[in-house]
C-alpha cells in the first residue's frame, strides 16, 4: 500500500539557518509528490509538487525540493529560514482513484519551530 | 473568487447526532475532496469526487455519506456521529481530476463529538 512518512515530528532552527525537511515514500509507480504547508488556524497550501522531469524542484517561498528514486525520498529545503516560516508541513504523494481521480495520502507532518 | 468555503467554522455534537459539514468552491473546479485532521496522523482523505454525480471513498470513508449534485457544492454528512469521528475536517478542490493539479483547500471545520 502506498503511504508516506514523515521521520521528525518537529524541528527546530535559528532564524537564518538553512532547513530539510525529510520525507520518504512507498509507491509502486512513478510518484507524484508534494510538499503542503499550514500555519496555525490555516487550511494547507501547496509549495511545490513533483511529477516528472527535472528531481530539483522549486516552490513558493524559497522552498526547493529533491526527487531521489533510489531513497524514494523527496526532502524540502530552505537556504535561509525567516520567522515566518513557522508552520507545519505535509508530504504527499498522489495515486489513482477508482472513478479516474486520484487520492492523495498525507505523512504525519513536521512541525517547524524557528528561534531568534 | 471566495475559493473554497467551509460552514461552520466549529460545531459541537452529541454522541448519535447527524449533521451536514459544508462546502463549496467558485472555481468551477471538477474534483472536490474532505480529508480529516488527527494530531499525529496528517490529513486522511474521506471521500471524493471527480465531478458531478460521481463519488468514491478514500482511507476512512465510513461514518461518512456524500453526495455531489451540483459542480459548486460537495456536502459532507454524518450519519450519527461518534466521538471517533472528533477532528478537524477539510474540503479541498482542483481544477481537473489529474493528479498533479493543484489542490485549494478550505479553511477547515472544527467538530467535537460528546
């Protein structure tokens, strides 16, 4: 069965230090993956997603993200974390659905903590 | 655009209840999706649907009913709730059914089970 895992609950970085989030998949086929963020409060909001091409993917807000078949892996980075950054953030990987759509499965998510 | 909508916002119940978590998208957006928040769990999705009329279970599909009449409208219903079912509860839309569409997710509907 597909899923996605997510190995750090929570994660803490000073303000200016660089970040990787990790995330590995289990999935038969060629994945289609994603990285999602949400603030407190918030409903989630894409960063990026991967679903072929080029394994160096970029998003919104400086995040950056890796494909790597062999580690069926898809870890999110950051150069340089602002304050802001402070959310939680969701691995993804999309399948096919039974009705030609598709399903998403979610990780647990990592939650980012940024001290000053 | 109002994007993805959700009403309510927080809703409180008592173990047996039912009740009907809203959702609509102005995007004339074809697929439509709920997923539940757990602590420790991430988003499991529901139930989906790719357009109007057609609908299909995902992970933890029971408890839960939905129909999809309308392109705008995907209401998720609760036959008679228990404290199980406690959680925060997404609706989300993309434009097309492809797997790489972007999903637009709503702000999310806070229920609790008593």
């Amino acid at each position: 069965a597909q899923s996605v895992t997510q190995p750090d609950i929570h994660i803490t970085v000073s303000e200016g230090a660089s970040l990787e989030l990790r995330c590995n998949y289990s999935y038969g086929a060629t994945p289609y993956l994603f990285w999602y963020v949400q603030s407190p409060g918030q409903g989630l909001q894409l960063l990026l997603k991967y679903f072929s091409g080029d394994t160096l993917v970029q998003g919104i807000k400086g995040f950056e993200a890796e494909f790597k078949r062999s580690q069926s892996s898809f870890n999110l980075r950051k150069p340089s974390v602002h304050w802001s950054d402070a959310a939680e953030y969701f691995c993804a990987v999309g399948t096919p659905g039974n009705t030609g759509g598709f399903k998403t499965i979610f990780g647990a998510g990592t939650r980012l903590f940024v001290k000053a | 655009n109002a994007g993805v909508t959700q009403t309510p916002k927080f809703q409180v119940l008592k173990t047996g209840q039912s009740m009907t978590l809203q959702c609509a998208q102005d995007m004339n957006h074809e697929y439509m999706s709920w997923y539940r928040q757990d602590p420790g769990m991430g988003l499991r999705l529901i139930h989906y649907s790719v357009g109007a009329g057609i609908t299909d279970q995902g992970e933890v599909p029971n408890g839960y009913n939905v129909s999809r009449s309308t392109t705008e409208d995907f209401p998720l219903r609760l036959l008679s709730a228990a404290p199980s079912q406690t959680s925060v509860y997404f609706c989300a839309s993309s434009y097309s059914r492809i797997s790489t569409d972007t999903q637009y997710f709503g702000p999310g509907t806070r229920l609790t089970v008593l």
